[in-house]
C-alpha cells in the first residue's frame, strides 16, 4: 500500500519533470536564434557553412522544430543535454557550475532559516517587546526591498566602507581571487571576504520571511496546555521553551520551506549574476543572451528537480520532527 | 396575502436601516483603525498621486534629452539630476512607476482570478476535472518561472506589454489556487451549498454565487499581495532586459542602468530604488492589515 502510493508519486514526479523540461525546450527552440550569433560575426561565415555547424549542435532553425526536439530527447533518455553554442558538453559545463551554486545557495538558507527561526522565537517569547517591534519593522522593510536592489545597494555599501577603511576588506566579484598565493589560512580568507555579501543578500529575505511565520507560529505554541506542563514539572523556563515550543513550533517551517525554496532558485540566480559567480544562476541569464537552447533546457531540468526534490526532502523532515506522521 | 410594492419597500428600508453594520463597514472600521493600514493606504495613495499627478507638475517628458546637462546632480532645473543620456530622471523615473503599478495591479488581479476559478472548479467537481486542473498547477508550479518568461520575452517587445502582464500572472496564481481547492472541498459540503444544489442550480451558478463569496477575504488578500508579487518579478526581469524593452521604461530598466553610475551619481539609482521599496512597503502593509481586518475570528 505504502510502496504503491510512493511509486505511484515517483512516476508522477518524473512525468512532471519530462513535461516541463519538453515545454521548456520547445519554447527556447522556438523563440531563441542561435543563428543570429554568427550573422555579427566580421567577415560573415557563408550560410553553409553556418548550417553544418549549426546541424553538429542540433540547432538549426532549417530543420523541423519537432525533428530537433526528437533528436534532444534521444539524447536527454541517454542522460546527455547536448552541446552548447560553443560545441562544449552541456553537462561537464553544468556540472562544475552546480557547485557554485550549491555552496551558495546552502550557506544562504542555512544562515536565513537559522537567523529566522531564532530571531521569531525570541520574538514571541517577549510579544511587543523592543525586540519584536524592532524585528517585526525589519521584517517588512527587508521583503519590500527586491534582490537586485538589495545585491546592488549592498555592492555600493562594500565600496564605500571599503574606502572608508582603506583596505580591500569585502570583496564583490566572483568566489575566489584568481591567483592568490599563500597557505590555506589566507584561501579561507579570501574565500570568506568573497562569500559575507552574498549570503547576506540571499538570506535577508529569508530570514525575514521565517522570523514572521515562526513568531507566530511560536506564539500559538506558547499557551498550549503542554508547555504549561513542561514547567509545572520542574523544567527551567529556558529548557521548556526550546525543548517543548521550539521543536514542536518548528515543524510547520520546515514544511513552509517546500514553498519558499523556489523564491530561494530566484535570489540565487540574481545574487550570482550580480556577484559575477560562475554558478547556474548566472548560466541562466548569460544562455539566453547567447540563444543557448540546449543550456536552457538543461537547466529547467536542473530547477524542476530541484523544486521536487526540495518537496521531498521537506517531507522527509516533517516526518523525522513529527511522531504522529512517522507512526502514520 | 400579498404585501404591496411600496410595503415591501418600506420592509426592506427600515430592515436596512436596523441592521447591524455590514461586513464591508466593519473590515474598513477595523482596518482604518490600525495604523499599518493607515499608513500603508496613505503611502500607496502618495506614490500613485506622484506616478500619474506627477508628470504634469514637472518640465520635461519622459523621452525629452536635456543635451546641456549630462549627468547632472538634482537642481531647480532637474528635480532629481539628469542621466548620462540628459533624460530627466524626474520624468523617467514617474513613467517607469507608472508602467510598473499598472503592470503590478494588472497582473496581481488576473493571477487570482485564475486561481479563484482554478481552485473553486478543481474542488467543485472532483474527479477527472480536479486531478487534470491540480497537474496543470504542479507543472506550472515545477517550470522555473524566470527562466520561462525570460526565454519568451523577445515576444514582449514593440508595445506588446499586455502580453508580458498576462504571462506574468500565469505564473502568479498556483499556490493560492491550491488554497481554494481545499476552502471548496469543504464548502461544497456545507448546508447552503447542498440545498442550492437539490433545488436544481446548476454548479457553475453555485461557484460564482455560493462558493467564491464565501471565500471572497482570502482572495483579497490574496490580490493585495499579489500586487508586490508581480511588481518584484516584473522589475527583475526587466533588470536584465528580460521585461519591459525599451523604449518604453519601467522600474527595473532604470534601477540597472543607475546602478552602472550609481557610485558617482547616485540620484541615477536611488530614486527609483527608493520609489520601487516605497511602493513594496506599502502594498505589503495594506495586505498585512487587511487579513487581520478580515479574520472572522478578530472580535471588534
């Protein structure tokens, strides 16, 4: 019963996938022009010769859109994307991007939920304390400003503190300095510098969307009748509220997490571009000013995994948090 | 017996007159007396006020070059300075909030329109026609949205913005309308909805008059918030060139080409930055307080 109904969810999840990456291929292959790429090209290749190379890509706008499309998922069923414009392996490309953009993009949520949580916890704890109105103003202030202008002002900011101190102390392109010399003390460093502003720009927002949903999570949990009896029974005020709210207020934001995880896809594109790191996110932007058709499929199917297995795992620890799903 | 027209009039003032004060009077008491609400309807009033009264008060257009001032810092001539291109970025900076509040207000309304019509039918009938309209969404839901209407917007260009607004509302509504199905579910069990049922109303007359009703807060605020949904995705995409094309100008085209100067003039950035986090703030507080306003369990 149980292994039917998740074989059944597993197949709809890979249909799911299969769809959205054909619809996102056809759309890139119907409106994107990877000929116009060698038309500004000084001399202009002959059409010839630019419909051989473009046939090597499987990319020419010649043939039949529902031929190409054949073509791209024999080879997408065999576990290979296909090639970029440049006639590089779109999946060694992807691959060393993801990375990137997994290290980013882990730092981030690890840092904004952790921040979210705590802060709204404490939050309820003293409700309209100095704490909570101060947080609670952040909060909205923070999700009324959007990424690119978040990534940006924070840009501006770094290049006026560092004049101010007169020392390169934070840095605002890409992930590491290219040809840095020195032991693993000064990499870590250097990795570090370049690491404070994206993460603050991934994780503001974050974090204030959290502090908000686990304040008011945390105060429906806090009247309940089992944390009364939490102290009643000797436990020390502090030991009561972690142990007995906390856990139990925790659990409906780790199933929240499912939803804000596509918001999290977003920021990390815009963050990445905008940080100049070599991730997914900046593939995403930089694929369709190239008309990379393949690269755009490639990462739709990267996403629409992403987001699914995101569900998944949220899932996973809704049942290793609550007893009443995992005896369910 | 039959009561007479004038009667029934008469019933039916006085009846009016005794009742106790409806629902709309009541949510706007409430949401009035909050000062979120307050401040958060006088702040969005202001910028659209400044977005479409604006214009009028100041000296240039928004296609106007001023090519005696490049770059320039605000001064009496040039509200807010100048750009590198001698545009007034007082004048530019009104007509890409303008673009972006008619987008933003366009597409937040569209977007739970599907979602209320999605959702109600979805839990309404059940059967095929949910599990069909519920895998629809989850597709949409799967589809990296960005990526989509990034790789569609060379359809965007030349004027074509009331089709960037439609396909911006088509990736707004999935989560909601999965909240309606669910309100539907149980609403379609209820007793007002079963009697209008045996009487014979068809089910298509039930949703609109019976089950959207019912659940008419939600999706309001649903739409509130919507609002700054589509404003953040709409000047995103247009940031990197992806929404909005030029000539025409909308929030985000400005804030990415402010940022290129924004270190030695940053009146090219600031202003519509600011304008863009005002109008965020402000629809944000509105939505805010009006789901408390409308929460059924407030007392007051």
């Amino acid at each position: 019963m149980m292994a039917g109904f998740l074989l059944r969810r597993l197949i709809n999840y890979v249909v799911l996938i299969a769809v959205a990456t054909s619809l996102a291929y056809l759309l890139a292959a119907g409106t994107l022009d990877p000929r116009s790429n060698y038309q500004e090209r000084n001399p202009r290749p002959p059409e010839s010769v630019v419909d051989a190379r473009l046939d090597d890509l499987n990319l020419n706008d010649k043939s039949p859109l529902f031929t190409r499309y054949l073509t791209w998922a024999a080879g997408v069923v065999r576990g290979d994307f296909g090639e970029t414009v440049t006639g590089d392996s779109v999946n060694d490309d992807l691959r060393r991007r993801a990375g990137v953009t997994l290290r980013l993009m882990l730092t981030g949520l690890a840092v904004g939920s952790v921040t979210g949580v705590l802060v709204g916890a404490c939050a309820a704890v003293r409700q309209y304390g100095v704490l909570d109105r101060v947080t609670t103003g952040l909060s909205f202030a923070v999700l009324a400003i959007p990424t690119v202008v978040l990534a940006n002002m924070l840009v501006i900011g770094a290049t006026w503190f560092n004049d101010l101190v007169g020392a390169k102390v934070l840095l605002v392109s890409g992930e590491v300095t290219p040809g840095l010399t020195g032991g693993w003390l000064a990499r870590l460093l250097d990795r570090a510098q370049h690491l404070v502003l994206p993460t603050i720009s991934l994780s503001l927002a974050l974090a204030a969307v959290y502090s908000r949903y686990q304040r008011n999570l945390m105060l429906d949990v806090l009247g309940a009748d089992f944390v009364r009896t939490a102290m009643a029974k000797g436990l020390r005020r502090r030991t009561a509220l972690v142990k007995h709210a906390l856990r139990t207020a925790v659990i409906p934001a780790v199933t929240y997490f499912a939803f804000t995880f596509g918001t999290l896809l977003v920021g990390t594109t815009f963050t990445e571009k905008i940080f100049g790191w070599h991730g997914l996110g900046e593939q995403l932007i930089d694929s369709i000013f190239t008309n990379d058709v393949n690269t755009v499929a490639a990462i739709s199917c990267v996403a629409a995994f992403a987001v699914l297995v995101a569900a998944l795992a949220a899932d996973a620890l809704h049942a290793a948090l609550d007893p009443r799903v995992r005896a369910g | 017996m039959t009561l007479s027209r004038e009667e029934l009039a008469r019933v039916s003032a006085g009846a009016g007159r005794l009742a106790v004060p409806s629902r709309g009077r009541l949510v706007a008491g409430r949401f009035l007396r909050s000062g979120q609400g307050r401040s958060g309807a006088a702040l969005l009033a202001l910028v659209f006020l400044l977005a479409f009264a604006g214009p009028l008060a100041g000296r240039w257009s928004h296609t106007d070059k001023d090519f005696l001032a490049f770059l320039q810092p605000p001064s009496a001539l040039h509200w807010f300075g100048t750009l590198q291109t001698g545009a007034d970025v007082y004048a530019v900076t009104l007509r890409g909030l303008q673009r972006s509040l008619v987008v933003g207000l366009l597409a937040a309304v569209l977007s739970t329109v599907l979602a209320a019509l999605v959702g109600a039918f979805a839990g309404y009938f059940l059967g095929w026609t949910e599990r069909t309209l519920m895998w629809v969404t989850d597709l949409l839901l799967v589809l990296p949205a960005f990526l989509i209407l990034a790789v569609m917007s060379p359809l965007f260009s030349s004027g074509q913005w009331p089709l960037f607004v439609a396909m911006l509302a088509l990736f707004l509504w999935m989560v909601t309308s999965k909240i309606v199905r669910g309100m539907t579910i149980s609403l379609r069990e209820r007793e007002f909805v079963q009697a209008a049922r045996f009487m014979g109303v068809p089910p298509v007359t039930i949703i609109f008059r019976h089950i959207l009703p019912n659940l008419s807060s939600l999706l309001v605020v649903d739409a509130t918030l919507n609002v700054s949904a589509a404003i953040l995705t709409e000047t995103s995409l247009s940031y990197f060139g992806f929404g909005i094309q030029p000539p025409d100008v909308s929030l985000g085209t400005l804030i990415a080409d402010g940022t290129r100067t924004a270190t030695y003039a940053p009146w090219t950035f600031w202003f519509a930055a600011g304008l863009l986090i005002v109008t965020v703030l402000a629809v944000n507080l509105i939505g805010d307080s009006l789901r408390d306003a409308l929460d059924p369990e407030r007392p007051g």
